[in-house]
C-alpha cells in the first residue's frame, strides 16, 4: 500500500513538474520539500478516528502497552506541552501525535527513515483536559496508546 | 535573513541524537488580536525534512498544534562525527529555511 502511494505521488509530481514548470515561472506555486501533498483532510478531521483514516486508509486502532508517552499529568500552560513518544514495535513506519479534544486532534505524523528509532519528543497545543494519543504505524497496522495531560490554561489562545 | 534553525546532533554509542529548536509563531489561525478584533491568519510550518549525507532520516507532516518555536528530538542509527545533518522546513505561507550542522 505504501509503495502503491509513493508511486502515485512521484507520478502525480512527475506530471505536476511539467506544468509546475509553468506556474511556477508566473509565481503561483509555492515549492515543496517532499512530492507527498500535505494531508489536510487528516489535520482538519474533528476526531482521531477521522484523522487516521484520513491519513492511512484506517481507522481500526490496536492498544499496545509497546508503546510509551511521556507527557506532564497537569500542564499550566496548555499552549506548550512536552511529549515524547517513544515505541518497541518492529517495522514501525510513523508515528502519529494527536490530542482528543482538540478542535482538530492530529497534531503532527513523523514518517521514520530505515535507521531512525521510533522515538519523537515534541511540543504540542493541548486546548482542554484531554488525552494525548500516539499512533504508531507498523505494516497494516495502527497500534495506539494514549495519556491523559490536565490543563489548567487552554492551548489554542483562548 | 536570520537563521530560524539551532540544532545539536551527537553520537553517542552508534545513536545520533538530535534536538533542534526552530524559530516560527506557529499561528492556528483561531486567535485573535486583542487590540482589532481580527482573526490572526494561520501560519505555520507543514513539513519537515531531515537529511544524512544526502539520505531522508525523518519526514514530518505537521499542522498549527505543534506549538509555538517547534522543539524536535529525535535518534537514528548509522551517523558518524563529522558527517552532515540537514534540517528543512516549509510553512504554509510558502516560507523555507534549512540548517546544515556537523554532527559531534
């Protein structure tokens, strides 16, 4: 399935280079770094569910114990709130961050090169008392755990 | 233009571990501004690459909650010192920067 999407995307840019050569002259595209467009109906989805499938095809979430986040049980401030995920699954492929109740619950998806260990440590907005949730994606298979941060100050300006 | 990139990337034990710093407001485009009113556009960066000796070590996908002057920690395996580590990112706005470091 990976290979099939790689696939579509370098077809896809391939294409897109000929007339990107042409917009791009009169100033209309803005360069990317990698040919895979990024997955906006997966960061505007209202649930964790949605983000997934939107993201991966899936929505069938495995709870692993192999898989662990740190993150502080009360964050005073919710807008910067330290995570680290870290995971012992083989082949893990990515791993994806989303908090529940946020608005929009995917916060970010770290795709992981051959020799890079499933370990992410990040900063995420958390708007209300929630859960964080780690999604790891290991062949056809999403494997997830979650953490529950308290916030006493909401993290998306409000 | 000022480098928005601080990165340091060490080996130790066949790990390269890497913690980097990346200056940008992160705007969700849900605040407003106190003194007009108006709704504060969303800026914020979407993808992230980084690269070994040429090789992609870590793609990542990223939307407004990531907060504000993003913090990355990573590890991956293979690196040597002296080898090159290049950080890149690019924002929704179409707004780039990238960071070469030596790796320790």
């Amino acid at each position: 399935m990976n290979i099939d999407n790689k696939r579509r995307a370098l077809l896809k840019g391939t294409m897109a280079a000929g007339v990107a050569g042409v917009a791009a002259g009169a100033g209309l595209l803005t360069p990317r770094l990698v040919l895979a467009a990024w997955p906006k109906s997966a960061f505007e989805a209202k649930s964790v569910d949605a983000a997934m499938k939107a993201l991966t095809g899936m929505a069938s979430l495995t709870g692993s114990s192999e898989i662990q986040i740190k993150a502080p049980p009360i964050a005073e401030n919710g807008a910067v709130v330290g995570v680290t995920v870290s995971a012992n699954i083989p082949g893990a492929e990515s791993i994806s961050i989303l908090v529940e109740k946020n608005a929009s619950p995917l916060t970010s998806v770290w795709h992981l090169g051959a020799n890079t260990e499933p370990f992410i440590g990040t900063r995420i907005k958390v708007s209300k008392t929630s859960s964080v949730i780690a999604v790891v994606k290991a062949g056809n298979k999403l494997y997830s755990a979650g953490r529950e941060v308290k916030v006493t100050i909401g993290g998306c300006g409000g | 233009m000022a480098k928005t990139i601080k990165a340091r990337a060490q080996v130790k034990g066949g790990v390269c571990v890497v913690k980097a710093l990346i200056s940008h407001p992160m705007e969700t485009g849900l605040r407003k501004d106190k003194k007009t009113g108006k709704v504060i556009p969303a800026h914020f960066i979407e993808e992230v690459v980084v690269e070994h000796n040429g090789a992609k070590v870590l793609t990542a996908d990223w939307g407004p909650a990531i907060s504000k002057n993003p913090y990355m920690n990573f590890k991956f395996r293979g690196a040597s010192k002296g080898d090159t580590l290049k950080i890149s990112w690019r924002d929704n706005k179409g707004q780039s920067d990238s960071l070469e470091t030596r790796i320790k």
